[in-house]
C-alpha cells in the first residue's frame, strides 16, 4: 500500500496533478487564440465568469456528487491505509518476541488481509485516474459514472479497514504479551550490565584486600561474550533469548558479588577451622593412647566375646589421627595458595576422620562403662526392657477385647527372646554384652510395634 504519511502522494493527488497540467494547455490554447475571438463573445464569456456556465447546472451537479464520492472515498483510503500502518507495528512487535504457531498465525492472516487491501487500493487508485472530475467539458453521465465507481470503492474499503479491525481486536494477548516482554527488556538488559559492574568493584575490593579471587575472577571473565551478546542487542539475537540471557548473566554476576563478599570471612573460617582441628587430633592422640588400658581391663575382667570387635581400635585410631594430620598440612597449603574449594574439602575430610576415631575410642571407654554397669546390676537393664514390652502391650489391647496378631507376635517373640538373653548370664563367664545387644534389639522392635499401632489408629507418638 503506497505510504502517504512521509509523502503524501497518492492517487488522488497523481489524478489532481494531471488535472492542472489539462488546464495548464487549456489556458494556453485559449491566450493563443484570443485575437482571432470576436469581441461580443469575449465579452459574453467575462460577462458569465468562466465557460463552464456553458454547461448548464445539471452537469455542475453531478460533477460535485462525484466530487464528494471522490472526497469519501480517498477518506477512506487513508483511514485504511492508517491502520495496516499501526497493526503492521504490532504484528513486527509480536514477531519480534513470540515464535508460537498463534504469532506465526497471525502474521499468515495480516498477509492474507494485506492482498484484499492491495486489492481494495487498486480499485480506489483506477477509479481516481479513470475520471477527471475537473474537466470544464465533464458530462453528467460521466460523473454519475465516477461516483458510481468510486463509491463502490469506497465500500470496499470500508469493508476491508471492518476486517482489519476484527483482526487486530483478536491481536489483543498476543500483543500484551509481546509488550509486556519488551517492556522488560531494557530493564533487564539494564540490569545484567549493572550486575557485572557490581561484580567486577567487588573483586577489585577483595584483590586489594590481599585475596586473589582467582576462580571467581575466572568466572567473570566467561561473562564477557555474553555482556557483547547483549550489546549487540534483540534486533539480532531475539528478545526471548536476550532476555534470558539477561537474566542469566545478572544471576551469575550477583553469585560472584556475594561470593567476592563473603571471601574474607570464608578465609578467616578456614583459619579457624585448621586451628581447632589441629587441637582436636592432638586431643584424639592422647584419648587413642588411653585405649590400650581400657582394652587390657575388658580382656581382664570379661569374656573374649565382650572386647573382641574392639581390637583394631588403637590401630586404627592411630591411623586415622595421622591421616587426619596429613590432611590439615594439605589444607593448609589450600588455603595458603587461596584454592577455598580444595581447602574446604580437606578440612572436611579431616573432619570426618576425626569423628570416626572420636567415636571408635568413645567406644571403647562405654562398653567398660556400659559392661560394668550390667554385671553389678543386670536386673535394672531386664526391668526397663520388660517396662517396654508392657507398655506395648497394654497400647495393642485399648479398645479391643483380642490383640491384632500383627501386633501380638512380634511382642510375644520379643518376651521369648529377652527371656533367651536372660539365660545367658546363666554360667562362670556370662555374656553381657550379648545381653545388653539383645535387650537394646528387643526394646527396638517393641519401639517399631508401637509406633505401627499408634500409626495405625491416628494416635500422635509421645
């Protein structure tokens, strides 16, 4: 469709053109041959103010119907013309951020209804040019012929700007969504850059602080091919990819902004770390070496079958206390070269091994504990067992006059099997710590029957 606002030219103003250029050569001729007039029809001619009084006023008449058919309907060329403008921006600004079947649709449709407007235009544009309405000799019939043919135009015209404005209503959640996403565009475009300038003042801060920041200066400098991405803008990588790429590049920038931040402390709780670490493996060395008499007294006083699982524990506790050892002089060098990650997964490392001999050598110390307990007193430990089983009991028989054998047979296996480990303090050299496993099982499965019962009936655990 011709474009009118930059320039306004049109058909109507090409028709109006030719016109002048028509009367131009008319008034030529006519100076031209001014002296070979007579001098009555001259004066007859001033006297009528202009020769198309010659016509009479029916022609008149007509002519200015026409005209008025012209004026409506250039009316509506323009108004048309208009609003495929305006709805060519929305559908360029859908285009521009959605590639869903319903955009792709709907620029389909606007293609579609691009062609009947072609159509429609040329209709108007040969009506114009096929009437001169400013002839002097225009006859009736001719200008009845123009207003026919440019009033038919006109109402397809009309018809046509009806179908596009059906058209754009239904444009309507494409087009909010399309804005909605341009209208965070810039925003988070904004937002990214922001973010990686934060990031890059919060490494200089930690730098001058005496902390190199290596991997996260690293991680910011991957951040560069995408800060040119989003320079060179949406026009050539897609708004959707932008803007997620935005919001991308920010999140990554403000995780090293936090991280430049908390560096600082995260050096000075590694160093802390290290310290106590170091004074607990010397503390673990002294306990490992108090095993040995622990060891010597179970062996002692109490049945092979009481000690044996705790043979290896001064072994191995000295192992692990060496270990431990080598792994806080690899941490410390981590943490000397600022490698934070290797540091931190040393010193938890160490952690862990020192746990596991704290509870080996614990262990020991309660099994002399737990064992001397039981051989002066073993009835204390069969009561709280029999406590349990009762109290489990009493639970599976509320409300019922017969207990749910689900719950009945693992509690009478559990009084026949504390009645077994009962047996086997029977003799010279009793067991007492089979005693002690079996009872600690017993009191468990009792446990697991209950919480089951109280499952079962919605009743909330103590």
């Amino acid at each position: 469709m011709t474009a009118t606002p930059a320039q306004p030219y049109s058909p109507l103003t090409r028709s109006r053109r030719g016109s002048a250029a028509a009367r131009a050569a008319f008034d030529t001729l006519t100076l031209i041959s001014l002296p070979l007039l007579a001098a009555p029809v001259l004066a007859a001619a001033f006297a009528g103010g202009g020769t198309r009084r010659w016509f009479g006023g029916r022609a008149e008449s007509q002519r200015a119907e026409a005209q008025a058919a012209k004026d409506a309907a250039a009316a509506a060329f323009y108004e048309l013309d208009t609003a495929q403008r305006d709805l060519r921006i929305s559908i360029d600004t859908i285009t521009a951020v959605d590639d869903s079947p319903a955009a792709r649709r709907a620029v389909t449709d606007f293609e579609a209804l691009g062609r009947r407007i072609d159509e429609a235009s040329g209709r108007y544009i040969n009506a114009v040019d096929a009437h001169d309405l400013d002839r002097d000799d225009l006859e009736a019939a001719a200008a009845n012929r123009a207003r026919a043919e440019l009033t038919a135009a006109k109402d397809q015209l009309g018809q046509v700007k009806q179908e596009l404005d059906r058209f754009e209503s239904g444009l309507g959640p494409l087009l909010g969504k399309a804005e909605t996403q341009l209208a965070r565009l810039a925003p988070a475009v904004e937002r990214a850059r922001q973010a990686l300038l934060a990031a890059s003042n919060a490494l200089d801060a930690v730098r001058a602080s005496g902390l190199r920041a290596d991997d996260l200066a690293g991680r910011l400098a991957k951040l560069g091919p995408e800060l040119t991405k989003l320079n060179q803008g949406a026009g050539q990588h897609g708004v959707p990819q932008t803007l997620e790429r935005a919001t991308q590049v920010a999140r990554e920038a403000e995780a090293i902004t936090a991280e430049a931040g908390q560096l600082p402390e995260r050096a000075a709780e590694i160093d802390h770390r290290l310290v106590s670490l170091r004074t607990r493996a010397q503390a673990l060395t002294t306990r490992a070496g108090q095993v040995d008499p622990v060891l010597s007294e179970l062996r002692r006083r109490f049945s092979a079958a009481c000690w044996q699982d705790l043979q290896h524990v001064p072994d191995q506790a000295g192992e692990n206390v060496r270990q431990a050892e080598l792994k806080l002089k690899e941490a410390q060098a981590a943490r000397d070269a600022q490698r934070w990650p290797d540091a931190t997964s040393l010193l938890s490392t160490v952690r862990a091994l020192l746990n596991t001999t704290d509870e080996a050598v614990s262990a020991a110390g309660d099994r002399l504990r737990r064992l001397n307990a039981v051989q002066k007193d073993p009835q204390q430990e069969i009561d709280r067992t029999r406590f349990a089983i009762r109290d489990a009991q009493r639970l599976a028989m509320s409300g019922r006059t017969t207990p749910d054998p689900r719950h009945a047979r693992p509690l009478d296996d559990a009084v026949a099997r504390l009645d077994r480990a009962i047996t086997t303090l029977e003799g010279r050299h009793p067991d007492y710590w089979h005693f002690l496993t079996e009872t600690e099982a017993v009191r468990q499965t009792v446990a697991r029957v209950v919480g089951q019962i109280r499952e079962e009936r919605g009743t909330p655990g103590h």
